[in-house]
C-alpha cells in the first residue's frame, strides 16, 4: 500500500475542492481486484474560516491508476470542540474521539442538520490511528468511509490542525 502525504489525489474529473489549505491522506487499495481504499482531506477554508473534513472512496478508473471520487464523498464540517477532540486523541490525552463508550471503544462524533446527520470516529491502534466517515441523508442508506494512519502521518495532521485552529481566531 502506498501513502503519500500533503498532496491531493486527482479526482475522476481532475476537479481540485475550491479550498486551501489543505493536507491529504489518501490509501489506494485493491482487494480481490476492486479499489476499496479512500482518501481522507482536511481542508482550511478562509472563506468561512472552518476546516472541512472530506472522505473519498477509491473507484476503479480506465485512466488513472488510483482515482477517488469526489461525488460519492462525504463532507463534513468540524467546529472548535471537533478540532479540540481531534488534538487531544492526537496528543495521546484520550484514545478516541467523543467519549468512552460501554465496550472499551470510542462514541466519536455526531453532527446534524436538516438534510441528514455525519459521524467522525478515529481511535489511537498499534500502528497508527483509524479514521472514519459516515453519513447519512433522509432515506438514503448510511455510508462510512475509512481509512488507518500512520504515527508520522498524524504527526502531520496534529501540526495542522493546530496551525488551522490558529487562523480561526
């Protein structure tokens, strides 16, 4: 598997989000010879001053060896608290976002609005971090994208997001 830090992975129509910053975490993958890997952004935008959470699933391309979808991707917007939980796991002060739940794990984090509802988990492993997506919209089934980081790699991410978090005020 490869993982190529800070560099966003084209799309299936080579359209850039209209954002920046941003730091990427893409991991192509391939199983039984289908793409089931994602790419995970975090976006700075100074237009509203809010970093944007954005995961893309993998998708099988006739042009490019790993190409991500950003239609069939889930955004999601993350607040001063979010940005806080993400710090703290990052830190090593707690072991997942949001708070403990009943079978040793983590509850992350839940955000709702008229059109549907996202949650974020990520949770310290041995090798790194998971992070995950989920979303759902009215009777739409509910979608979760995900993907594992490594120490270095979150090493980058907890840099950012406190550069990020910087700009915010």
């Amino acid at each position: 598997m490869t993982n190529k830090v800070a560099e966003a992975p084209k799309t299936e129509s080579n359209q850039q989000p209209n954002y920046s910053p941003q730091v990427a975490f893409w991991k192509p993958y391939t199983k039984d010879n289908k793409p089931v890997g994602a790419v995970a952004l975090f976006n700075y935008s100074e237009k509203t001053n809010r970093v944007f959470l954005e995961m893309r699933p993998q998708v099988p391309s006739t042009t490019e060896q790993n190409a991500f979808s950003r239609e069939a991707g889930i955004v999601t917007m993350l607040g001063l608290p979010d940005l806080g939980e993400f710090l703290a796991v990052l830190r090593g002060r707690k072991g997942g976002l949001g708070n403990p739940d009943d079978k040793n794990g983590w509850k992350g984090l839940y955000h709702q609005n008229d059109t549907g509802s996202t949650s974020i988990s990520m949770a310290a492993t041995e090798k790194g971090y998971s992070l995950s997506v989920g979303a759902k919209k009215g009777s739409e089934a509910a979608r979760r994208l995900g993907i594992n980081l490594t120490f270095a790699e979150a090493e980058v991410l907890h840099d950012y997001l406190a550069e990020m978090l910087k700009n915010m005020f």
